[in-house]
C-alpha cells in the first residue's frame, strides 16, 4: 500500500490494533467517565434534594420550610455546575491522551501552548470573567435553579447555571441565554421571602372606619383559610388609607409572602374584597372617560 506506513495486510492489522485502537479505547473510556461521573453527581444531588424536600414537609416553622427550599434549589445549582466540570477535566484528559497516542510531542505543544496561552488570555478575557463569575455566583449563593431573578436583561425562571451561560426562562416562555460576566447585577426574587402590596380603591366619599375593618375581615378570613394559609408567612395587615385622589381613596395592604407567591395572593384578597364590598353595598370609585373630541 503505498504512501502507508505499512506494505502488507499483516502491518495493516498489527497498525489497526495499535494507535488507532486504542484512541477508540480512549474515547469509549472518556465516554464512560463521563457518564460515570454525571450519574454520581445526579445521585449526590438527587439525596440533597430528598433530604431538603424531607426536612420542608417535616418543619412546622413557614421560615424554615423556605430554608429547607432554599438548600434544594442550591443542590440544583451546584449539580448543574459540577456536571460541566466534570466534563471539562475528562475531555481535557482524554484529548491530551489521544494526542499523546497519535504521536504528537506534548512538552513541546504545552510550552507553545503556555506562550500562547499569554496570547490567548487578552482575546478571552470575556471567557474567564465568565467562568469566574459563574463559580463567585455559586459559593455566594446569590441564585440557583428554580429562582425568578432579574438580571436587567431579562426576568425570568432559573433553568439552569454553567460556569459560561446562566438560562432563565420569561413569563411569555422565552429562553434567554446570559453570559454570567455580563451580569453586573442580580435582583432575586426567590430568596427568603416576598412582600406583596395590594391597593383597594372604594369610592372616595365612603367612610375609613367602616371600609378598613371590612378589609381587616377579608385578610383575616382570607389567612384562616389552610391552603390560603400555606402561601403567607404571616398574616397580612390593613396600613389604612394610603390616598385620596380622582374620586377614590386607595385602602393599601401589605402581605408577606412564600416566594413565588407574591403574583398570586393579591388578585386572591382583591377577589375577596370585590365581594365583600358589593355583599356590604360598599361604592367603587366613579368610572371617569376621557374628553369627547371637539
């Protein structure tokens, strides 16, 4: 066979089942190693997770129930972060292995490689920030998966966090992919808890001292409710008049909510205010139209 470096069928088998073979060897091991190494990371997050989701259902305390949430989410993270990790290290190792296999001398590939490492690290300065970012991001616990944060590019759902890109997904269900270096600022709504503003507009001309307590009985009938309950930390309070203007007078609630559920609890009181004002023949402010055009 010319231009081989073999002139026989036997070379060409004992060429087969040298070099080549055993960079398919090496590929097959990464493979594995990497499945390896995924899956005892998805059983070490999965234990994590199990372990934070016993500890929520068994804690009496709202505020250590978020804790416990909290640790799950965290578990999330740091198993979406270990996996790409851990991907990195075993294609770096087997790379090297097989140009090792193929021939190529690395002492002298590395040394070229570390000058023009120099090189490189101006044209990816961007790259770095973003591995740094994303592995500060992560020890200080600054979000994780299954958060809504705002990040002034977008607001979103965590999806998933890599040392590169962090995936959030909007309310209207867009993906954005956002470099963790370009991040400069994090606003999480997720973390703790939540406060939730409700303004209730009746009729200017009704009476404080009777609309407020119809209020403080719809945000007490709306707590004694279990699965009403479940969404607080604490029951919500009546602050009373926060203004009088056009012809309404603004009734201003304030509730501290479970994360997440700072959306959801005040079209709830709203609901049940709206009926316990039309029950009590409380007025809604007067609907005003614009100017008819001249």
């Amino acid at each position: 066979m010319p231009g081989m470096p073999f002139s026989t069928w036997p070379e060409f088998g004992t060429w087969l089942l040298g070099a080549p073979l055993l960079v398919l060897v090496t590929i097959l091991l990464a493979l594995v190693a990497r499945w390896l190494s995924h899956r005892a990371i998805r059983t070490v997050v999965d234990n994590a997770v199990r372990r934070a989701e016993d500890n929520r259902l068994s804690t009496s305390g709202r505020l250590l129930g978020v804790a416990a949430e909290r640790r799950r989410q965290r578990a999330l993270t740091m198993g979406s972060l270990l996996r790409s990790v851990a991907t990195f290290v075993v294609a770096t190792i087997a790379v090297l292995t097989v140009m090792s296999l193929v021939g190529l001398p690395l002492g002298p590939l590395l040394a070229s490689a570390g000058v023009g490492g120099v090189a490189l690290g101006f044209g990816a300065q961007s790259l770095v920030k973003d591995f740094l970012s994303g592995i500060f991001m992560i020890i200080e616990d600054q979000y994780g998966v299954g958060d809504v944060i705002d990040t002034g590019e977008a607001v979103g759902t965590v999806e998933e966090v890599t040392l590169r890109v962090t995936r959030l997904r909007d309310a209207a269900g867009v993906v954005w992919f956002i470099r963790n270096g370009e991040i400069i600022r994090i606003g999480n709504q997720s973390q703790g808890w939540a406060m939730a503003t409700i303004d209730l507009q009746v009729a200017a001309t009704e009476d404080p001292a009777r609309v407020i307590p119809l209020v403080e009985r719809v945000v007490a009938e709306f707590y004694a409710d279990p699965e009403s309950a479940a969404k607080l930390l604490e029951p919500p309070t009546v602050a009373g008049v926060e203004s009088v203007a056009a012809g309404a007078m603004t009734i201003r609630v304030f509730a501290k909510c479970v994360p997440g559920q700072q959306w959801g609890v005040p079209r709830q009181i709203r609901e049940k205010a709206k009926a316990t004002f039309d029950a009590e023949g409380v007025r809604l402010p007067p609907v005003t139209f614009g100017a008819p055009p001249s």
